[in-house]
C-alpha cells in the first residue's frame, strides 16, 4: 500500500467513525478563532474554553483587546500557561490588526504569519475553520504523532511533515484531515497507551500491525522450562 492509498483509506474511515469532525475551540469570529487559537499553544482546547468567555467579554475585538493592559490580559488567560508570552502576542496582533487590516483578520496566510505570535499552524486554522479556506494541514501534536504511526511521514518537523501530507491527502479535505487525526488522537491513539487494539486503523496501521505481531511472537514462545528443585531425602529416625 502506497502512502496515497493509505491516507485516502484513513480518511475514509476516520470520517466515518468521526462525522461530526470539527474544531473544538470556542468562537464566534476569526478574530475570536485567532485569539484562541494562539492560547491553544501548549495548553488543551478545554482550558481555552474556559478562559475565553471570560476574554472576550472584556475584549471582543481587536480594537478593544490592543487598548487592553497587558497585565489585565495577563490574569485573564493565566491558566492557559505561559501566558506573559501569550498576552503580550495577543496585544501586539491585535495592534497590528488595528493598524494595517483595519481591525479585521486577513484571508491570507502570508498576511497572518506576519502577525505577532502566528506561525503557520494557527494561520491554516484560523484560514480553514472561519473562511474554509484550505491553505495548508494544521499539523499540531496530535496530527504529527498519528502521521508518523501511519507511516505517512519519516519527519518530525511540522513544516515538513505539513510538505509530506499535502501530497498524499486532497487539498479540499486539507482542514478535515487535521480535525480527523485530532479527534482520533484524542480518543483513541493517545501519546503514551495507543489503543491499537480496538483501533479502526489497525489493519493499516504500521505501528499498530507491528505491535500485534510483536504481541503474538511473545505469546506464542515456549515458556522455558526450569529445573525442579532437588529434593533432600528425608532422614528418618533408627
């Protein structure tokens, strides 16, 4: 099996067992989506969400969240970790958003990536999931780690491992792709206890075929035999 054959067969059946595929920050906007996505940065969508109503109640927009003080910023998104970092980024696009896009968030992936705090991971989804527009995989560690187990990709660079997945996977289901393999990530091939024994994937899978033959071969060895102890007679009395 090619690698092409087996993305269009993981896609396939990761659509299938994961219909309703979608991203799971909470917003109403691509300004909302990109503020969002930037606190998603080593932390978990579920934390996101429980800092952002809170976020963009206070600043809903660009022109609202560049006049906010960095240390209110601060306090607001604290949990979602290195978040001196993440508000002071979160300012400085906004601020850029005010001063060359008029406060609004361009459709463009050099555009974005010249933000404050955007590289091109958040660009593909804010890109993808508020203007469904497919200008590349987002390949966060979820989509890495299940690439390099279906044996799509040999790197561990995101960027190229981006290059490699754009090849073999159909640019119309690029931002579909990444929310498959991170929904699949997250409930089924985790970092540490892959599930591969109930896996949809594993009569494709690499690494999941691999470990059932592992597994197998351990289980079918013959277990050594070991030496009875020797018994001392018992001495009896005269």
């Amino acid at each position: 099996m090619t690698r092409a054959e087996r993305a269009a067969e993981v896609l396939q059946t990761l659509r299938a067992v994961y219909p309703d595929a979608h991203c799971e920050l909470d917003y109403s906007d691509a300004f909302q989506l990109l503020v969002a996505t930037i606190l998603s940065a080593q932390c978990t969508d579920k934390r996101v969400n429980m800092v952002t109503p809170a976020l963009f109640a206070k600043f809903p927009d660009a022109r609202r969240m560049a006049a906010g003080s960095q240390e209110e910023l601060e306090e607001l998104v604290r949990s979602t970790g290195f978040f001196r970092n993440k508000a002071k980024n979160i300012r400085a696009a906004a601020a850029a958003l005010m001063e060359k896009h008029g406060g609004q968030v361009p459709r463009g992936l050099e555009a974005l990536t010249q933000l404050p705090g955007v590289g091109r991971k958040t660009a593909n989804v804010v890109l993808g999931n508020a203007f469904g527009i497919e200008s590349g995989v987002v390949v966060d560690t979820h989509v890495a780690r299940l690439s390099q187990r279906l044996g799509l990709t040999r790197h561990t660079d995101p960027v190229k491992i981006e290059q490699d997945l754009i090849k073999i996977v159909p640019r119309e289901t690029w931002t579909l792709w990444s929310h498959l393999l991170i929904w699949h990530g997250r409930r089924r091939c985790q970092a540490r206890r892959p599930d591969c024994v109930r896996c949809e994937l594993n009569t494709i899978c690499p690494t999941a075929v691999q470990k059932v033959r592992i597994g197998r071969k351990r289980s079918s060895d013959p277990t050594p035999s070991q030496p009875l102890p020797m018994s001392r007679p018992q001495r009896t009395k005269d």
